[in-house]
C-alpha cells in the first residue's frame, strides 16, 4: 500500500527571554503543487518556491485569520511573482511568466536574474479590516528572501535574518523546499545575535538539511541550541485556492454588460482561468446570458 508524502509543516520556537523567535516551515510538497500546476521552468520554480516560502513565513507573524500578499514585481524575465499565504497554513500564488528561463549562474539556477534586481517588493496584509495594509520596498537583490529581510528591516522596524531554499532532484522535480526566519525585538541582546550569526553560518541550506531528512522543529533547535528557548506548536500547510464559480461569476459582472454582450455574440461562451491554482471555470451561452439579464 502506497504511503501518503509527510505534510508540510511549520513551526515555531520563542526564547526564554521573549526577545527571539524562529519560525521555520517545510513546503515540499506545496512547492512541487504549485510548480506542477502552473507547469513552471527551471527558474520559475525556484522563485515561485521561495515566494511561497515566504508568504508561509510572514503570515505565520500574524493572527488567526489574517493573511499576507507578496508581489515581486522587477525588470527580469520572470516578470512578476505573486503569493499569498493565510496564518491558517494555505498558501497559494503564480509567476507571470512560468517557462522564461535564464542562464545559470556559477552552475546555479539564478533567481535574481529571473526576477530581476530592479523592481518593487510589495506586501499586502488583510488583518481583518476594511482597508488593507500596504507596504512597498525596492528590490535589494531579487533573491527573494534577502528581499523580505529587508522589508521587515525597513517597513516594520524589525531585525531579520530570512534564509529560502528550493533544492531539485535529478529528474528536476522539487525534492525538498523551505526556509526559517528568525527575528529580534528591541532592545536587542548582541551577544544573542553573534550566537545565531554563528550557528546560521554554520549550518547548511535549509533545503539541504530538508532533504536529508531534517524537520522544522530540528532546524530551529539547531539554530538556538545554545540559546534558552521552548518550542511552541506547529501546524499543518497546503496549498489552496480561495477560487469558485460565484467568484469567477463576479469577475465576470465587473466587465460590464456590454463587454459581456460582445463576449456573447463573438464567443457565445466564455472560459475564466484562476491565475493562482490553474483551475478553468467556463460559462456557456445560457449561462452568460442568464448573467447579463440578471445585470438588466
């Protein structure tokens, strides 16, 4: 009998003091999800596996509830990457353009490159409220997680160290992606940041120690092992769309009555594909009808 892959996870430890706290995740199977089904090159999957990487880490910062949007926008082929990830533990998101590839760089897949290192960082947090809050940075090095470190440097005021890896087996199918962040409150203790410096120096990649078997849990007690910490609970991760009919029903209203009319007489039907899972969604000639008189 064939064994279900182990679900992803994330989890989270706290310093006796209060002012350290490392999160680290394991989206293995998110990554290699969302790259199958946007059906990603090379360079793609890797910045569209740091990206989701990412979203996971800053919206485990948040509440029960709330969820974070991260847009890489930069001059690289790639163009944009989007993700969105909830404190929920879903998690889902798209490159715009999946098959633009560049070349390696030191034998290495160049995520800087494909996303490009000039460009905008924005982050988009839905805490529940009316409006939302946004907040925009400029490109530092379009290796995303150095990007997202300083974000929370700049925007937020708040020292991190973000460290994302994918890593691809020889098939170049995704074999083990995830990362940690680790960040310190104010007042900050020097002696407890050399400590992490040290030990993140020395470990190797996240997705290395992944893929030898390492869980998230193990990476963190690595990380503050010389640091008096407890471990705090750990929750599952997906991927998942928000996406449905009534929604693409919606997108489908906005365009107007006449722009609905015309699609009407020039199609007579009409398909509406979600740019974050893949998933089509099509709507005949009754159905558009049925739309435009409910307009009426």
């Amino acid at each position: 009998m064939d064994q279900s892959p182990p679900a992803d996870t994330l989890c989270h430890v706290i310093s006796e003091s209060g002012k350290f706290f490392g999160i680290a995740c394991d989206t293995t199977a998110i990554v290699g999800e969302a790259c199958r089904r946007h059906n990603t090159g090379p360079t793609a999957a890797a910045a569209l596996g740091r990206a989701l990487t990412g979203a996971v880490l800053l919206a485990a910062l948040m509440k029960d509830g709330q969820s974070v949007l991260l847009r890489f926008e930069g001059n690289g082929a790639l163009r944009k990457v989007v993700t969105e990830a909830g404190y929920d533990g879903w998690v889902r998101g798209y490159v715009a353009e999946p098959l633009a590839d560049v070349p390696l760089h030191n034998g290495q897949i160049d995520v800087a490159a494909g996303i490009g290192r000039l460009g905008f960082l924005t982050v988009v947090k839905d805490i529940g409220l009316s409006n939302k809050y946004k907040g925009m940075i400029q490109l530092c090095s379009g290796e995303v997680g150095e990007d997202i470190a300083l974000y929370l440097s700049e925007s937020e005021q708040i020292p991190s160290a973000v460290s994302l890896g994918v890593k691809f087996g020889a098939d170049g199918k995704v074999l083990a992606a995830g990362g940690f962040l680790i960040q310190s409150l104010p007042p900050a203790d020097e002696s407890v940041i050399v400590e992490l410096e040290k030990r993140m120096e020395m470990l190797s990649s996240v997705s290395t120690l992944l893929a030898s078997g390492k869980q998230p849990e193990e990476i963190l007690q690595a990380l503050f092992v010389n640091i008096p910490h407890k471990t705090l609970a750990s929750r599952s991760l997906s991927y998942q769309c928000s996406c449905s009919r009534k929604k693409m029903e919606s997108a489908l209203i906005s365009l107007g009555r006449n722009d609905l009319r015309d699609l009407l007489k020039k199609e007579g039907s009409v398909q509406v594909n979600c740019e974050f899972c893949g998933d089509t969604y099509r709507f005949n000639e009754d159905e558009l009808t049925e739309l435009i008189q409910h307009m009426e």
